[in-house]
C-alpha cells in the first residue's frame, strides 16, 4: 500500500511540473502580447515585425507543449509499469504453487528452503530424484522466471519490483541453485531459470551496496 501512494505521489509531481511549464508558456505569450500592445500604441508594427512575433510565440508555445508531452509520456510509462506488477504479478509464485511447494519442502524434510540457504547434496538429490518433486519445483520456480523475464525486459518497473519482491526472488535463487546447476547439467535445460538467476545476482549486488549482505527469510 506505502508503493502505491508512492507511486501516486509521483504522478502528481508530475502533474504539478506539466501545470507549471503551461502556465511559464502562459506568462511568455501574455508578456510578447504586452508588448505587441506598447509597441503598436508607439510605432505601428511593421508585416515582418508581427510575422516574427508571431514566430516567437509559436516556438514557445510549441517547446512547452513538448515538454509537456514528454512529462505525460514519462509518467505513463513508469505508471503502466507499476500497474502490470500488481495486474500480472501481484503474487509469485501464486498459492497453490506455493502451498504445494511447501507441503514437499516438508515431506522431503528439506530444512534449507526455510533457512533461507542453498540446498544440501542431498536435498538436491532427493528433488532429482524424485520425477513428481521435479514438477512441483519447476513449476514453483516458473513463476519467478516469468517475473524476472518481466522486470529485466523493462514491462515491470526494475526499482518497484525490487522494493516488493526482494526477498523471495534473491531467496528463490539462493536455496535452489545447486538443484539448478544439477538440473543444466543433466537434462536438455541449459539455461533453465536463466533469467531468474541474472535478476538475483543483479539484486544480491544491489542488496550487498545498501548493507543487507544477508538473504532475508520469508
């Protein structure tokens, strides 16, 4: 809810910055009027005098519509880019994937998806293993593929998403890395997870820089 009201804030700093470049194109035009009035009460304009004036006027009124139009375009991009987060991702992974997960975690008694740390050789194995465990994992992490695809291709707005969904992406990769690698070697999936693993690295760099050296647990 606190990244919502955020990202309305922003819009409307936006907003305010457009309204101010109308009315600075505003004041320009009612000043070159003034003085089109003084001039002519004075000395009458001559045809190329007016022709310039004119000129004049509809430079800057046409600069601060462009300004005003890249605002606008500004705003909306970053804007749709925070509303597909909570259209298309407003849960990863989704529940049932997630409830399923968990209930193997259990069964398999791996302690290191609760931990928060990379799988043991056993852990690992007991998923290769197991063909109805592979499933339940791959399409668990499936859905953070897809999310990472979305943030690192630019439809997901990259410091939103990270604000949000920090935790269980870098943890995501961190628990389930040794499966993975295993998995790359192993099967025909050479680069299964591939973008979730970029995304993760990316923001376990980011995460180290602000101090949080820790993956935190969710």
């Amino acid at each position: 809810m606190k990244q919502f009201f955020e990202s309305v804030l922003a819009f409307l700093k936006v907003a305010a910055a457009c309204l101010i470049v109308a009315l600075l194109g505003l004041a320009v035009g009612y000043m070159f009027l003034l003085y089109a009035q003084t001039h002519s009460a004075q000395t009458p304009m001559t045809f190329k005098e007016k022709m310039n004036l004119a000129q004049v006027g509809v430079m800057t009124v046409g600069l601060a519509s462009l300004v005003l139009v890249g605002l606008q375009l500004r705003s909306t991009s970053r804007w749709n880019k925070r509303l597909s987060f909570h259209q298309f991702f407003k849960e990863v992974p989704e529940l049932p994937k997630k409830e399923k997960f968990s209930a193997l975690a259990d069964k398999l008694n791996i302690d290191d998806v609760h931990l928060g740390s990379p799988l043991s050789k056993e852990g690992a194995k007991s998923i290769h293993d197991d063909k109805q465990a592979q499933m339940v994992v791959m399409d668990y992490l499936n859905d953070f593929e897809e999310f990472a695809f979305a943030v690192r291709s630019g439809l997901v707005d990259d410091t939103y998403a990270y604000t949000l969904e920090q935790c269980r992406v870098m943890r995501a990769w961190v628990v389930f890395e040794p499966w993975v690698m295993e998995l790359r070697k192993t099967t025909m999936y050479a680069n299964a997870y591939k973008q979730l693993e970029l995304l993760a690295k990316m923001w376990l760099k980011r995460a180290k820089k602000k101090g949080q050296s820790n993956v935190p647990q969710i």
